[in-house]
C-alpha cells in the first residue's frame, strides 16, 4: 500500500506540471516511498523506546537493550530460561520505577527472584534474617513476615553470654547484635541451581541478592532445602540429625554466595 509521501510526490499537486510525465511520476513515486520507509523506521524507533509499544511491535532486542538499561533482566519458567513472553516483559519494564521504590527490601528481592524462575510462596522461596524473621510471598506477591525459627543454641547477647532462656533465629553469626545477616531458604528443588563454579543460575541468584538487597546487609548464601529434607530449625519441630537433614539427603544443598 503506497504512503503519503509517495501518494503525494507522484501526484498532480507536488511540483509543477514538467517534473511529471511517465518519467518524472515514476521518479518522484520512488523517492516518495523512500521517504516513507524512514519515516515509518524513525517511528518505529521511537516506539520501541518505550516497553509497551516494543512488545506490541514483537521488537524483542529492543526489550533486551531496554532491559539491561533498566537492570531488569528478562524472566522465565526457571532460572535462566529467559523464556518470559515480550508481553509480559514489556510490562515488567513498564512498572521498573515502581519495581525499583522496592529495591533493598526483602519484597522487592522476593518478587526479583520470582520474576526470574525461582520457586514463590511460603513452600517456595524465603529469606531469613539473622534474629529469626523470615520473609515469603502469599499467591498475590504481597509479602508475608513471621518468625518460625526455633531457639539457637550458640547466640550470644549483648554482653556476648549465652542466655538461660535461648534466643530464637537464625544462626548466621554467634552474636546476637548482626541483625543484618540474612540467608535465603528454597523449600522445594531447582534442579539448574548447584553449587558448581560457573553455574548459570547460582551466578543469577548472587547477581540478583547483590543488586536488590539492602545495601548494609550481608548475604551468608543459600540452601536448597527439598520436600522431606528440612534445613536446621524448619519447621521448629525438627532437629538437625534426624532421618534426611543432612547435606545430599534428598537434594539438599549449599549455595555460596560468590
């Protein structure tokens, strides 16, 4: 279908009347419809900066480009399937000024890692801090806070004694003051996450923990923790030693942080 500017410059009313003829017209039909395909680029080009126009033009690269400027790296079924459609990852990009107001919170971490491929919810993935608060995402993606962990038997107080009524948590660091130690907990198997040099998604995960957590926080790693193998305190009615929990029972595993 011809354009406006190639309607228009092999029209009657472009120029005066010598520029056409059978040679003129055919010259001036060209040059019209070269006008219109850069002009249809420029608009495409100006469209695809923006998430929502890209994925509805099916421009897949400008998403990616779109993606790395927004440190927003495309999703998928499992970590680093990258398989997340141009429709929702557009719309994921669309929303990064409000994704990023949560950046530095167990929320904002949660719902990265979900977007990414890592299992959600409370048999999914959660975070725990140090002083036993844990951190999970309901089936909205709202957060939800508790505090499951059982009585440590090494924290120490302020004073750095072990108290006669034991303090409840994580134990990440023997004292108690670290509060900012956290570690993050997979209730449920990924079969791509190991704990092997170079493995793609235990770079995705450090990467992510990195970038989204609060910046004063240390992260002690994680620990892939698969249905009938729990790890040390979850839930608080078992104990470390019973039948599977221990490491490579049923899949369980460590994941370094670096």
């Amino acid at each position: 279908m011809s354009g406006p500017f190639e309607n228009w410059m092999s029209g009657p009313g472009f120029g005066p009347n010598w520029m056409h003829g059978p040679v003129g017209t055919a010259y001036w039909k060209v040059v019209g419809a070269m006008i219109d395909q850069q002009t249809s680029r420029m608009k495409a080009g100006m469209r695809a900066r923006f998430p929502l126009e890209a994925a509805e033009l099916g421009m897949s690269d400008a998403l990616e480009e779109l993606g790395k400027d927004r440190k927003l790296p495309r999703g998928g079924t499992y970590p680093g399937a990258e398989d997340q459609s141009d429709a929702n990852y557009g719309l994921r990009l669309h929303g990064a000024w409000d994704a990023w107001a949560k950046g530095g919170t167990p929320l904002g971490l949660l719902r990265e890692l979900s977007d990414l491929g890592f299992p959600t919810g409370a048999t999914g993935t959660m975070i725990a801090n140090h002083i036993g608060m844990a951190y999970t995402l309901d089936g909205s993606s709202n957060l939800v806070i508790s505090k499951p962990f059982s009585a440590c038997v090494n924290r120490t107080d302020l004073t750095e004694q072990v108290p006669s009524v034991k303090l409840h948590g994580f134990t990440l660091d023997a004292r108690d003051w670290f509060y900012s130690h956290f570690a993050i907990l997979f209730l449920q198997d990924i079969p791509t996450l190991d704990n092997s040099t170079g493995n793609p998604a235990k770079s995705i995960l450090n990467a992510v923990v990195k970038r989204w957590r609060c910046g004063g926080a240390i992260y002690n790693g994680a620990s892939v923790v698969p249905s009938g193998s729990k790890v040390w305190g979850w839930p608080t009615t078992m104990k470390w030693g019973d039948t599977g929990l221990k490491w490579g029972a049923n899949g369980a595993r460590f994941i370094d942080p670096e």
